[in-house]
C-alpha cells in the first residue's frame, strides 16, 4: 500500500493507464489477426484495407507511447513484406 499521498495517486493513475494500454495492445492483436485472415483468403483489395487501418492503429499506440515507436516501424514493414509477396 502507498504511503504518501502522491504514491496514492500515482497508483491511481498507472492502474487506469493500464487499462487504456490493455486496451490498445488486445486492439493492435485483433487487427492483426484480421489482417493474418485478409492475407489468407487471398483477397489483394480486403488485405490492403486491413494493412492500412493496423498501421494506422501501430502509429496511433507509439504516437502515443503504448508500443515503442521502432517496435511499430518493424512490424508495419513486416506484415508489408508479407502484402507484397502475396500479390
């Protein structure tokens, strides 16, 4: 347990940011595992839109500090390796 005031409240504060962090990472692995089924079915149109909203969603968590922003670079290029090998 805290015992000042503003560990009180850091706590506070990290146990929500928490929460929002979950949040982002569990959407980043969601869109993930759509863009994983686009690429899949082999659709070029469907593939591409998913790319385009999970690297939108990568740069929106490291803008925001929830991922490392290299950590965001090196996936979108990856899973863009992946888009070009499959047209």
């Amino acid at each position: 347990m805290p015992n000042t005031k503003s560990a009180e409240r850091r706590m506070r504060n990290s146990a929500r940011k928490r929460l929002q962090n979950r949040s982002v990472k569990s959407r980043l692995k969601t869109l993930e595992r759509a863009y994983a089924e686009a690429l899949k079915g082999g659709k070029k149109d469907v593939s591409t839109d998913a790319f385009r909203k999970l690297s939108s969603a990568f740069d929106k968590a490291a803008k925001s500090g929830v991922v490392h922003k290299s950590k965001a670079s090196r996936r979108k290029s990856r899973l863009a390796v992946k888009l070009v090998a499959t047209k």
